[in-house]
C-alpha cells in the first residue's frame, strides 16, 4: 500500500493515512525498513499486518 505519513512521535512511533480511507495504520520504528525514522508528510509504501490492537504498516520504506 502507499500512505502519507501522518503522524511521527519522538518517542518512535506514528500513524500512516491512506487516500481515500478513514482508518489509520499504526507504525512503529521496528517496523521501517531502510531509515530510522519518519516525516510528518512523507509519501510511504509499507504491507500490512494484523497485531492483537488492529492491523498495523509493517515493511515500511520511503517512497522518493
């Protein structure tokens, strides 16, 4: 999937919104692939992935 980053906390997690849909996907540091942390606005593409609090961006890489 591809997803603006919406949200980024200093504390190492944040939230990925997708055009076109209401819910938010959860994003946590361990799951970035090739950087170590996200921007507020950064155009992302990540899979995703089922936890016990909802589906969640896993594999998650910068799109340039």
């Amino acid at each position: 999937m591809e997803g603006i980053v919406k949200r980024w906390l200093d504390r190492g997690f944040g939230f990925i919104s997708v055009e076109g849909q209401e819910d938010e996907f959860f994003v946590h540091h361990t799951s970035l692939d090739g950087v170590s942390e996200l921007r507020e606005g950064e155009k992302v593409e990540f899979d995703v992935e089922d936890s016990p609090k909802g589906p969640r961006a896993v594999n998650v890489k910068v799109v340039e």
